[in-house]
C-alpha cells in the first residue's frame, strides 16, 4: 500500500520538498486510509499536515460525530484541525453535485489561503472507474473519460488513485484501523450509489471480470491524450480566441477551416474559458455550436448549461451568461477637445483639432476604406456623442443619400452584440459621424478647409488601439 501510494506521488510530482498539504478526512474508509499513509510517507518529502473536514450537515448527528471522530484522529496524530460547515439542506438541484462544489470551495479556500499547499483526497482507484462509467454514460470525450485528474492545476492530489478500494479495506482491516460509514453510501437514489453498487458490479459478474482496472486504464490513456491536446490547442486557442470581460469570440471562418477534430477541442475550449469551468460541457453541446458556426450568414442563438451562445456574421460569441440585447442608451456632451470612455465597451472616443496642412485630407481607417475628415467649421454648435437609435439615418460622404445605421449594419457585417453601444456623434442639426460608417457629407472637409476634427478610437489601458474618421 504504501510503496503503491509513493509511486504514484512520485510519478504525477504531486509534492514538493517541505511543502504543507491539506488532507481532506471525511472519516471513511478512503480518507482515513489516506491520513495514515501520507503520514508514514511524510519524512520521504518532509511534509507538514493540516487535517481538513468538512461537515455537510446531511445527518444530523452522524454528520457532527463524523466531525468529531476525523477531530480526534487529527489530535491523536498532533495535526492541525481544520473544520467548515456547509448547509446543503437549502441548496437546491443535485444535492451530489452541490455537496461536491462545497468541498472544492473549501479546499480551494485554504489553498488560497495560503495555509496549505496542496489538498489530498482519497480518491481510489474504485472511484475513478465509477466516474469514466458514469462519464461515458453521458456521452462524454476523452477529457471527459480522463477522469479523477492525480493532479489538478488547484491544487488538488490523488495519491491512492492506483489502489482498489478493497486494499484500503483491507488496510485498515489488517491494522485495526476505525473508520465511519456513511449510511448515505447505500442510497440508491443516488447516480453514483447505483453505478457502485449495481451497475459495475453486474459488469464484473456477466461481462468483464476486469472491469475496474480496465475502466481506469481508459482514464490514464485519455489523460496523456488530453495533455498531448491541451498544449496544441494553447496554441490555436492563442491565436484564435480573442478573450473579452465576460466572453469570448471566436471567427466562424477558422472553425471551418480545422479538422473536425480540432474544431471540437477549439469550441471546447472557448466554452471552458466563458463558463470558468469544463464541468456540464458535453459532446452534443460542442456538436451544437459548431452546427450554429456551420453558415455565416445572419444570425444564431443557443444555450448550453451556464453559458449563451450567439453568432452573428462571421463570429461566434460564447458568453458566460445571457448578454441581452437591452439598449443601455447613453448621451453625453463631448467637448473639443476631449477624450470620452463609451459606457459598455472597452474605448474611447478622442477628439482633436488639427491644422490642415499637405495632404493630411485624406485618412484611412483600419478597415481600408478611405473616409472623408470633418471640417471644424462646418460643425454647427456643441457635439454630443450617444449610442446609436433606431431610425437613425445619415448621409456619409461618398454615398448619393441618407442610409439608416441599421443598413450600414448590415453592409459592414457588425455583429449584433457591438450593436448596442455603438457610438454617434451629432451636432445640434443631425449625426456628424457613426464609428466605422465615418463623417456625414454635410461636414465633409473640402479644399477649403482650414481646421480638421480628427476623430479617434483609442483602447482604454492600451493606448492608441485603432482610427475610424
């Protein structure tokens, strides 16, 4: 048992020398086994324990005295004793999964804390077989069937993610150990309980003798799958995933362009960093978003569990939560010269007086379409910059009438989240300028102008970002 453990250690680098690792006790079989073993492996990596248990309240008193037995063996072995308590009767939904986002926040908590380094669990070998069952049930991919991860990127160790859970048994067994049982472990109402209890054992009996092991081989094959994947995909997600406060974009063109594949792991990963998390992320989910990315033209809408999902054009939106298309107006005055931060969005819009001298007439924006400089003079009183509204319409210079900002939409492919807050500035007579659509022809400058309102688009906390005139 205890060579089985430090080979595992040993192999994923769960510790460092010295380090203070947390050792999560529930007071059953697994984790009991686990306490005793990392202590009889600590002087190998000089570690310092914590003992953590959390008291999910499920059970009344057994629930208090489970507390209180993982307490006395944190005293018996002059561990430090570290109790939290989190009332699950009020959570609604999976009361499973409720409990286990419970004891996350708590190992994550101290961790950030500072008070530990690491948090060991006692997943077993057992429970990883159970979780690639249950995941393949689902109809989950490789990252799916990877399993119980031996380490997390939280911080999270697994060092008896080798050994059946009829070792740790026996173990115990063989030394005396006490632990407590959980009556909750044989309640079928449960996923979990019924693939323990039913479902493998039934597979062991008239279809695979070896079904555990095999079930966990499957998970240690998909994981150095995963990590092959997850420094590939770094890299497209690098290139491709533009990351904003709240969401995430991704240009439709690049997903029909990869291997099938790849697209799949692409979306997954967009969806991951939106939602903060790969938890509920399934394969039909990914199959829908790449549906939705299939055709450019117009517009498309789906949910998946956490996240919303829109595209628009060429681009995909992968939001954390509903982004809502509610108009969010704003008007303010805009002084000359100033600099003006759009509610919602991450620029300014900056004005500035320049002489015209040469050929400064002319400019060009980042999309390569030449637009025509306001002349200052012909600006018929104090600018106002507001979001745009519907019915809006102006004549831009170049074009032979008024169009509506709702057709210039159209024209320049904007998606429609960056629709809400798009910025327009007017005079007291009508729109002078629309960003990206450029000046209106009335304020055009000419060769008669002496003085240009240059109109600048500048990243806020990145300085000049991009110039739309």
């Amino acid at each position: 048992m205890l060579e089985r453990a430090a080979a595992t250690i040993a192999r994923y680098r769960m510790f460092d020398a010295g380090q203070k690792v947390g050792i999560a006790v529930s007071g059953g079989a697994d984790s009991v086994c686990l306490l005793h073993v990392l202590r009889e492996l600590a002087p190998r990596w000089d570690l310092r324990f914590h003992v953590l248990h959390l008291n999910h309240r499920l059970r009344g008193k057994e629930s208090d005295d489970d507390a209180e037995f993982v307490r006395g063996l944190a005293a018996e072995f002059g561990f430090p004793f570290v109790l939290r308590e989190a009332n699950l009767m009020q959570a609604g939904g999976n009361l499973e999964q409720a409990a286990r986002e419970a004891r996350l926040a708590f190992f994550h908590g101290e961790i950030a804390g500072g008070l530990v380094d690491r948090v060991a669990t006692g997943h077993t070998r057992s429970d990883q077989a159970e979780t690639v069952l249950f995941r393949f049930l689902r109809g989950a991919g490789t990252a799916g069937l990877a399993g119980i991860r031996p380490v997390t990127r939280t911080g999270l160790v697994r060092p008896m993610i080798a050994i059946d859970r009829a070792d740790v048994e026996k173990f115990l067994t063989d030394r005396r150990i006490p632990w407590r049982e959980d009556a909750t472990n044989g309640d079928l109402r449960f996923t979990r309980n019924r693939i323990r209890h039913e479902l493998l054992p039934d597979l062991a009996r008239n279809w695979h003798p070896s079904i555990v092991p095999a079930l966990a081989q499957t998970a240690d094959w998909a994981l150095a799958e995963e990590a092959y994947w997850n420094d590939e995909i770094d890299s497209l997600a690098r290139l491709n995933l533009k990351e904003k406060a709240g969401f995430v974009l991704l240009e439709t063109g690049c997903l029909n362009d990869l291997p099938l594949a790849v697209a799949r792991r692409l979306v997954r990963r967009a969806m991951e960093i939106a939602k903060g998390d790969p938890l509920a992320i399934e394969f039909a989910h990914v199959n829908a978003v790449l549906e939705l990315a299939a055709t450019n033209e117009g517009h498309g809408r789906l949910q998946t569990p956490g996240l919303d999902i829109m595209r628009s054009f060429d681009w995909l939106r992968i939001a954390k939560q509903a982004p809502g298309l509610g108009r969010g107006d704003y008007e303010f005055p805009a002084p000359i010269p100033g600099s003006f931060p759009v509610p919602g969005e991450e620029f300014a819009i900056s004005l500035e007086v320049v002489e015209k001298s040469g050929n400064s007439d002319v400019y060009h924006s980042v999309y390569n379409r030449e637009m025509v400089p306001v002349d200052l003079d012909q600006l018929c009183g104090a600018l106002t910059l507001r979001n745009w509204r519907p019915g809006d319409h102006y004549q831009r210079g170049g074009d032979s009438g008024e169009q509506k900002i709702k057709t210039l939409f159209q024209e320049f492919r904007v998606p429609l989240w960056e629709r809400r807050h798009w910025p327009v500035l007017t005079d007291q007579r009508s729109i002078v300028w629309a960003r990206r659509f450029g000046p209106s022809v009335h304020v055009a400058s000419g060769s008669g102008t002496k003085r240009i309102l240059k109109i600048e688009e500048i990243g806020i906390g990145r300085g000049r970002d991009s110039v739309y005139k």
